[in-house]
C-alpha cells in the first residue's frame, strides 16, 4: 500500500483496471458496469488510506460532463417539440418523483446531504449526480472542511449500494416483467410494429441479408433501343433506373440524357430490381458484366442539415428528393449519436441525424449536396473542445440567490450545458467543430471512471460507518426509486399517452439512463425497434437528471 499512496497514478489506473475486470462479471442479465466496479474498488482501496488530488477529479469530470452534453445536444434541441411531447412527459415523471423520494427519505430518516444526494444518484442509475451533487455540497458555505469531505464520502458510498440494487430492478423490471404487465410477447411486438413501420415489409435478423436486394445492376445489349436518347430510356421507365455507363465497341461514352443508342452498345442501368427488369424489355438482352462497365455502389455519409428534413420521416424525404427513386440511392443506416436506428420508411429525422447513402455514385453526389453535409469527423478540433469547456466553466462560476439560498450550476452544471450548445451547433453544418463520436466517447467513459476513482478513494474511511448506519435503508431506497417512476411512466405512457408498447419499454428505459437495461431489453425483443423510443428519453434525461444533484442539495442544505 505504501507505494499506491506514493504513486497515485499507480491507484487510480489499478482502480480502473480492476474495477472495469469486475464489471464484466455477469448474472443472468445483469452486470455491475465498468463504473459501479471501478467505485467498489476505489472504496475498497481508499480504506487504506489511497487518494488523488482534487484537481485531477475536476478535470476529468469537466471532461465528461462536456462529452456527455456534446453527444446528446442535436437530440436534445431537436426533441424540444410536440412530437416528442409525450415522451418528455416520461422525463418529468422521473424527475419529480426521483427528486420527492430522495427528500422524503432524507426528512423520514433524517439522512444528511451526502447520503440523500447518494441514493439519488445510486438508484437512478445515474453516474453524474455523483459529480453535480458532491461539487454542490463543496460549495455548502455553512459546513466545516470536515463535513464536506465526510458528506461527499456518503454521496460515494451511498451511490455504489442503491446503484447496484436499482440497476438490477431496472433490467429486471423492464426486460422480464413490463412485457407481463404489458401481456405481450416482446420480440413478437417488436417484430410487428417493425413491419408496421416499414410498410408490411418484413425486417431481418442481425445474421441475415437480402437474398434479393432492393438497389441493383445490370448490363444490357441494345437490340431494341436503336435510336432512343439516354433520356427517353430513363422517362420511359418513370425515372426509376439510370443509366451509369454506356460502351460502344472499345470507347467508354459518358450517358449524358442526350446520348443516343445504337445496336450493339452496352448499357449498365442501376436501379430498382422491378425497374431493372422492365428495363430489359425495353434495351435487349442481359449480358455478363462487361470490363470497364461496372460501376461499384458507393457510400455516403451525410449529416441531417436541410430544414424542410428536419422532423420528416424517410418516406418524406425520399417524397421529396425524386433523385432517390430517380437516381436508384437509398437510406440504408441512420446514426443518432451513437445508436443505429432502423432505416425504415415511418423513421423521423432529426438535426444531426447521420445518413448512410447507398446508390450510384452519379446520382449519390447529386443527392448529398441538397440534403446536408459530408461528415466530416476525421479528427479532434481541440480549438472547439478547449473553447467549449473554458465557457462551460466560467457559466459554473456564475451564482443567482433564490431568496436566500444561493444557486449555481457549478462546472458540472455549466460544461453540461455549454457541451449541448456546441454539440448542437456543431450538428447544424457538422463542417467544423469535429469530435468524432468514438473520441467524445471514449473521453465521456474515461472522464466519468476517473472521476468515480478518485471520488471512491477519498470516500473511503467514511464507506464502512454509512453502512452500518443505513445498511438496511439503501437497497431499499434503490429498489423503490427505481420501481416508482417506472410503474407510474406504464400506466401514464399507455393509458394516456398511448404510446406504442415495446417503444414505451425503451423509453422507461432511457429515461432512467440506463444501457444495460436497454441492451437486455433489445436482447429479449430480438430487435432495435425500442431504441425509438430510449433515445429520446435518454437524451432528455442525460440533461435533466444531473440538475438534480444540485436542487436536491440546495433544498437540503437550506
């Protein structure tokens, strides 16, 4: 142990290391995460005394807390209207009742400002309570040193017991027993609100492709087409194939609409597969792919920037965009952060949205110009990240008094905000600003485990006492916490929201904020069609949730 205290790096990676070794140990369904795992660790280990210096836990956490905000702004803003209305709904019914229990307990039981504001991190399975709530309670002016560190101790302590018990009703309760409650067969439901979605049309499973793909082509020998213009051949068969390349003898010729054909040219014609068909009766014959005429499908990706986009759904878009059908592109993947969406007719786009394109390269840089921007996500623009948590920080600073409680966002509070506005203007043109999803990951989990590490060493000596104070009262509370929001969320969602019912799983799901309870939820559904709904509530959570931190500890510490 001597040599942890004398090398904190030594701590703080060993913490992470091995917390993140136990969070992949599984039960049935269930995990502890990387996150719970790296603060049991650092709990155990700050026992002995171990601890990393303040400012690197700030650090880290600004890092987070601003890669957290970067990721869901689009979403966030773009969720800020009547169609996402009912699923808000959802948030607020966490939100309140979260924030009402943890003060009821507190008054009940009379637990200070670091054990309440613990279980209402640990049972709303939301790790950045942690940091708001315990930067908030450091700004208590009324407390000695000494009372803020042992308070931020039970936040820690508190947390790691009720999140482990609320993660484990989340999972079960949305995965196995909503679906009862329900009286549905979840994979069944899914499967038929997918088909719905796309029109009757039935989805594929992970291992499976088209046997028959929508998108293809084919080279013809014209025999029938002597004389017609490239441009009469593509009116003739309403705009739904074109033509990619012709080859007449040994000369490759560019297929301007006006080209016309001769007797024996090679005609390459991409297209739908119905299309391509008809295609044949007015060309000629099928011939084997020739050399020099094969043009390959290519790929776009292309960020949702056109304002008449915004809000429509696949259907609309290609509606709107003749060039799809006409130029034989189509929508094979939509990205919304770091979630696949299924490219389905009836999915809503929104700012943000990445598209993944599929067609005739011709056609597909047409197409690309009118709907949005390239992605351009190569590289870290650490000009925009730097300038980003600089103004996030000095909007932590700012300090309003409501009466006489004096309230501030903090730094968490401030990079969380100033992470969705420059995540969403970023998302308006995605030409600037880079930072690429897997980057702002990465930097969101590891800023986040840091965090948990250093907050775990220091809570340390102050772990054991909580629990024998409140051992019976924090499973409890994890469990109730966890049970309440979600079973009022069912009744509301359904009966008066009416929203569709393997969507509203995902959505109870995302509004608690929690990937495993999703990740067991598609498993069991056997399909992506409850990320619907959990993107939107995650994203709306993923803001609203770490602001409890903050209420509840200014209430308390009135």
């Amino acid at each position: 142990m001597g040599v942890l205290r004398d090398h904190p790096e030594l701590a703080l990676f060993l913490c992470l290391a091995a917390g993140y070794l136990i969070g992949k140990l599984r039960v049935g369904p269930i995990t502890l995460g990387g996150i719970c795992g790296t603060l049991i660790v650092s709990l155990l280990l700050g026992t002995r005394h171990v601890s990393v210096d303040d400012d690197v836990k700030t650090v880290f956490f600004a890092l987070f807390i601003f890669s957290l905000g970067y990721l869901a702004g689009p979403q966030f803003f773009a969720n800020l209207n009547r169609r996402s209305l009912r699923f808000f709904a959802l948030c607020l019914i966490e939100l309140v009742c979260v924030l009402g229990i943890a003060f009821g307990l507190a008054k009940a039981f009379d637990l200070d400002v670091g054990t309440a504001s613990g279980i209402l991190a640990g049972a709303a399975t939301e790790s950045a309570v942690v940091g708001t709530a315990t930067e908030a309670i450091g700004k208590l002016g009324d407390l000695s040193p000494e009372q803020i560190s042992r308070y931020q101790g039970h936040v820690a302590t508190a947390y790691t017991v009720c999140y482990l018990f609320g993660l484990i009703t989340i999972v079960l309760f949305t995965s196995q027993i909503m679906p009862m409650l329900l009286r549905i067969n979840l994979a069944d439901a899914s499967r038929e609100l997918w088909e719905k979605m796309r029109g009757g049309q039935a989805g594929l499973d992970s291992d499976e492709r088209e046997a028959l793909p929508g998108t293809v082509g084919r080279t013809y020998l014209v025999t029938l087409a002597d004389g017609r213009t490239v441009g009469d051949l593509q009116g003739a068969l309403g705009g739904r194939i074109t033509v990619e390349g012709v080859k007449r003898g040994s000369k490759l010729l560019t297929p301007s609409p006006g080209l016309e054909l001769t007797l024996s040219d090679l005609v390459q014609v991409v297209g739908e597969r119905a299309a391509i068909i008809e295609a044949g009766r007015e060309i000629g014959p099928e011939t084997p792919a020739v050399p020099g005429l094969d043009t390959p499908l290519a790929t776009s990706q292309v960020a949702v920037t056109e304002k008449d986009t915004i809000g429509a759904s696949i259907d609309r878009l290609e509606q709107r965009h003749p060039e799809f059908r006409k130029d034989g592109v189509y929508v094979t993947d939509v990205l919304r952060n770091d979630q696949h969406l299924p490219a389905s007719g009836e999915t809503v786009l929104a700012r943000g949205d990445v598209l993944t394109l599929v067609g005739a390269r011709g056609g597909l840089n047409r197409l690309v110009a009118k709907l949005g921007a390239v992605v351009k996500n190569d590289a870290t623009d650490f000009i925009y990240l730097g300038f980003g948590i600089v103004a996030g920080s000095l909007l932590g600073q700012v300090v309003v008094k409501l009466g006489d409680v004096p309230m501030s966002l903090g730094t968490g509070g401030g990079c969380l905000i100033s992470g969705l506005v420059f995540g969403w203007f970023r998302s308006r043109s995605q030409t600037f600003g880079a930072f690429p999803p897997q980057a702002a990951t990465t930097l969101k989990d590891m800023g986040l485990a840091v965090f948990i590490a250093c907050t775990g060493l220091a809570a340390g000596p102050q772990a054991w006492p909580l629990l024998k104070e409140y051992g019976a009262l924090l499973p409890f509370a994890g469990i109730a916490m966890v049970l309440v929001p979600a079973t009022v969320s069912l009744v509301v969602g359904r009966k008066l929201l009416k929203i569709e019912k393997p969507l509203l799983i995902g959505a109870i799901a995302g509004q608690q904020c929690s990937t495993p309870a999703i990740t067991s939820i598609t498993q069991v559904a056997q399909s992506s069609v409850p990320l619907l709904g959990y993107t939107i509530t995650y994203t709306l959570s993923n803001f609203l949730l770490p602001l409890t931190g903050p209420i509840l500890v200014g209430v308390l510490g009135a």
